[in-house]
C-alpha cells in the first residue's frame, strides 16, 4: 500500500492533507462527483471518544491527498457546526494539516495562544469492515475564522487509500492548494504561517504558505472572485487546486455539466463547482499550476 503510506508525513513535517465540503445532501454530491468523473467512496458515519459524532461523509481518495464531502446527520454540536457554517455559503469550510504527531501540535498551538481544544479521537467504519483512526486537532474558531483549520494524524492510512478508491477517469491525482480568503491577507498569511509553522512569503496579490507537500495561498475576495469567478465574503475558503496527469477529461466533464469554465493559460483552468458541492477548483497539470512538486 505505497500510496497509503506516504500519506504520512516524516516528522517536523506537515502535508496539506484534505479539505471538506460541507453539504446538505450526499446523495446529490455523490452524483455530481461521479459526473465529474471521480470514484467516490461509501458513505461513512464518524464516530468521536463520546460517541456518535452526528457527521457522515463520503471522500475521493486522491494518490496525495484527498477530499472530504461531510454532511449534518444528527442532533449534535458538530452538526450543528456544518449547519451553521452551510448558512453562510455553501462549499469548502475545512482545511487539515497533516502532521506525524497531533498531541505535538496540539501544546505547539497552546503555547502559541491559538487555545487548541482537547484533541478528538474519531474513527469511521469502512464499506471494507475496516476501522479507520484519526487524532485531529482544532483550535477555538475565533483563532483561524477562515474555517475549520486543523491538524490531522492518520493510525490507519490503508483503511481509507484503498485502490478500488484511487482510479479516477479525470486523471486527477493530488491536492495540490488551499484557497484562504481574508479581508487583509498580510494579517492571516502571517497567521496562517504561525498556525502551521511554515515560512510566509508574497505571491504578487496573496501569500503563499508552502507544507512538504501542497500549499496555501491567502488572498482577498476581489482576487479570488477575479481568479475564480466566484468567492465568498471574507473569512472564508473559495476553494483548492487539483493536479491533473491530463486536464482534458475534466474539462470536457465540466462543459458536459455546463459549468462555468474559464481556461486560465495553458492546461490551467478555473470552475465554480454545481450547488450540490459549493466552492470552486482551479486544476491542471503540475506546470500549469505553476506551483512547486
């Protein structure tokens, strides 16, 4: 399971290692995936150390990275959560770090003043009878108001990489950057750098926070909304970059769907999502991303 295995990050590293829609209805979101050409997995409820944890999910499990589709199923404060952050905009809410060491995190951020909540120990049943386990870590919401910004530590990476998961037709195969949208992107780059411990640096109207592997780059709404197309008001996510082995099947899958596409240069392109996921991509190839390996 090598593509499991190299989720994990190698330690005093982090990886940008998911991020999740928040959405009303799996059904719906799981049809408009597939339409986009990507092998979606089996609804999966989560489960914390308290019990249920209200949220079920389906993902698309990428060779690095993968996305999070997380629905409200219950009555309980993390549903409440989705619902509450649904009402704003519809899309991206959710940004997970990938790190070696979640309690590690955990008192890095206690120190720093972020006020991390206790760590939460949640696991999901697979459609495999398997048993996936996480620690994730998460601070008072004020400290990162863009979303859910958060630190992940996978036990079981071959529970949930499994390779009936990982073919897609759309050739997509990586997560490859987080869209951050904050009224002063100064402010929450230089924010955003302290939370993860990694370097900021300008990136002409954003700033570019770059893991060992995938990025953030945080940037006004106007800028976004001229990239994009589209973008929520400030703090918000917009959306994340998909790398692609070849963007032309997604592109034809989009103008199939009649999304809004815009080609941006050369095997790059940006799309406002359909309501049924929110947000928006901009995908291509790793040169037409233009962003480092």
């Amino acid at each position: 399971m090598a593509v499991a295995t190299q989720q994990i990050p190698v330690p005093g590293s982090l990886v940008v290692d998911h991020v999740s829609h928040f959405v009303p209805d799996l059904g719906a979101a799981t049809r408009a995936l597939e339409a986009l050409g990507f092998t979606v997995t089996p609804e999966s409820a989560q489960q914390t150390q308290d019990g249920p944890a209200g949220t079920t999910n389906i993902c698309v499990m990428l060779e690095h990275g993968y996305l999070e589709f997380l629905s409200p199923t219950a009555d309980t404060p993390n549903a409440q959560q989705l619902r509450t952050a649904m009402q704003r905009y519809p899309g991206v809410h959710l940004c997970c770090f990938g790190t070696p060491d979640a309690e590690g995190e955990r008192r890095r951020l206690d120190d720093h003043g972020f006020s991390p909540l206790p760590i939460v120990n949640l696991q999901r049943e697979t459609a495999e009878r398997q048993t996936a386990r996480f620690q994730v870590v998460r601070c008072a919401p004020e400290k990162m108001p863009e979303g859910r910004i958060q630190f992940v530590q996978h036990f079981t990476p071959e529970a949930i990489w499994r390779p009936q998961y990982l073919g897609h037709t759309n050739n997509v195969v990586k997560l490859a950057c987080v869209f951050a949208v904050a009224d002063d992107p100064i402010e929450a780059g230089a924010r955003w750098a302290h939370f993860s411990a990694l370097l900021p640096r300008p990136a002409r109207a954003y700033v570019h926070v770059a893991a060992a592997r995938g990025h953030a780059l945080i940037g006004n709404q106007e800028s976004w909304a001229a990239l994009l197309g589209d973008a929520p008001a400030a703090p918000a996510l917009a959306g994340y970059a998909l790398e692609c082995r070849d963007p032309a099947i997604l592109v034809a899958r989009c103008r199939l769907l009649g999304l809004a596409l815009r080609k941006l240069r050369d095997n790059l392109f940006a799309v406002v999502l359909p309501e049924a996921l929110g947000g928006a991509w901009i995908f291509g190839t790793r040169q037409g991303l233009g962003l480092p390996s």
